[in-house]
C-alpha cells in the first residue's frame, strides 16, 4: 500500500509533466495533475508518518507492560481500540508482535516477539 501510492502519485506527476511539455493541446490540465500527482505523494508519505508514530506508542506501551490486553494498550496510550487493533494487526502481520490467547475466546494479549 505504501509503495501503490508513491507509484500512482509519481505516475500521475509523470505523465502531467509529459503532457504539459509535449504540448498535446491540453496544458492547461497538465499543471494541476502535476501538482495532485505531487500533493498524493506528500499526503501518503504524512499518512504513513501517522502510522509508524502510532505503531510506536503501542510498541512502547507492550515494551512496558507485556501480555497486555487491547483495552490496556488502548487506555495507555490514549489511543481508541480501533486505531489500536489496526496497529497491532500491521505489528502482528510484520512479525513484531504476538498474539496469545487470553481467558476467554474473545480476550487476547499481546506482547513483543524476541
């Protein structure tokens, strides 16, 4: 997903410069689809900012306080349970994390791999 949107947003920047240059009659939409190509890129670089910040605190948090529930991380972090759980599952999917299960079917707890 990362790299999909560096690939469209430079692809569409690409081929406005193209079409701005070559001179193919339609110029005038050239530079606004350099500049959207541009501001996708820059947008999902920012987005993925946001992630790595908040995969962080939830690392920081199970670093702490390992076989923690999600309502744990959740009130530790200050994130809600829903950003918590798409964390831990990119953490999980990536390796860095472990799932276990807890007392019942619906608990689980999670803590760092090693």
């Amino acid at each position: 997903m990362r790299i999909a949107n560096h690939i469209v947003g430079s692809g569409t920047a690409v081929f406005a410069a193209y079409d701005a240059i070559a001179g193919s009659g339609m110029a005038s939409r050239g530079l606004p689809q350099v500049c959207c190509g541009v501001l996708l890129v820059y947008t999902a670089g920012i987005f993925q900012d946001y992630l790595r910040r908040r995969d962080t605190r939830v690392v920081a948090c199970l670093s702490a306080n390992p076989n923690a529930p999600l309502s744990k991380i959740s009130s530790t972090t200050g994130l809600n349970h829903d950003r918590v759980a798409s964390s831990l599952q990119r953490l999980i999917t990536d390796g860095l994390v472990v799932a276990e299960a807890g007392p019942s079917a619906t608990t689980r707890f999670y803590r760092l791999a090693c």
